[in-house]
C-alpha cells in the first residue's frame, strides 16, 4: 500500500487513525522498523509491525467521500443495472471487492432502492446491512457524523 504522512488508515484494532510515518524502535533489544499511526479519539499513538500495516486499509479524504455522497444522492431506480434478479447478488458483491468507494456508492444505493420496493433476497439483506454498518463508520470517521445524522441520511435515501 502506497502510504503518505497524513493519510487515514483503519486497522484490525484501530477504526482510524493518521499515518505519521516509519520509525525505528528497539523491542526486546532488537532494532525495528514500526509505523507510527495516531488514533484522535483515543488520543493514543500505535507503533505497529509493518506487517500489520500491509493488512490496513486506506480511508478516502473527506473530500473524495463527499464528492462520492453527492454521486450517491443523484442515484434513481432508472440508473439500475439490468440484471437478472438471481444474479444481482453475486454481481453487486463482485463489483464492491474488487471496484472503490464511487462503486460501493452505487452499489449501496442500488440496494436502498431495491429494499423500498421489498425486492430484495436474503443474501441481498445481508449485505445491505454489513454495507450499511460500514457507510455508518466510515461516516463517523471520515465525516465526522453521529449514528442518528447517519440513519437520517440513509432514509432520506
């Protein structure tokens, strides 16, 4: 992953936090090389093994979420992808592992519109509602909403 000073980063045991750089710590009397990420709302500073610092995951600017929201409240039914309802699962899961945040957007929208008119299928529910924990995260985090601000904005929808 392609990290620079400043960059958002969220971890396994830290939801996000600032890249502040590589630094080299001694630990049990071995010379290490650690990454330096400061978490604001714990108000605590994590050395981590790079190791750990290839598994992270790279949260977009607050600009680039906020450009993305406005592409997900143009969304309409219209802009539905034409597919085969048996295989809209297996398609949407598809394009958000492997496309970024516009798509997982589109996709999240795509799923609201669909569960309004009750047309999805279980496996369709399921994932609604891991994407709707993620959008509340990282809406939290990236943006700095509350879960309320963050439902309102999912009915409103």
């Amino acid at each position: 992953m392609d990290l620079t000073v400043g960059d958002i980063i969220s971890t396994q045991t830290i939801n996000a936090g600032e890249f502040q750089g590589i630094t080299k710590e001694v630990l049990a009397g071995l010379d290490m090389e650690m990454a330096k990420v400061y978490e604001s709302a714990k108000d605590i500073t994590h050395y981590l093994p790079l190791k750990e610092l290839e598994k992270a995951e790279k949260l977009p600017s607050k600009e680039y979420f906020e450009k993305s929201l406005k592409h997900f409240k143009k969304l309409t039914t219209e802009d539905l992808p034409d597919i085969q309802a048996c295989d809209r699962y297996e398609y949407f899961k598809t394009q958000v592992e492997t496309k970024g945040l516009k798509t997982f957007m589109e996709v999240f929208k795509f799923l609201l519109l669909l569960d309004s008119t009750k047309s999805l299928n279980i496996h369709e529910k399921k994932f609604l509602n891991k994407m709707k924990a993620k959008f509340t995260t990282d809406t939290e985090l990236i943006l700095g909403w509350d879960k309320l601000e963050t439902r309102k904005y999912i009915k409103i929808q």
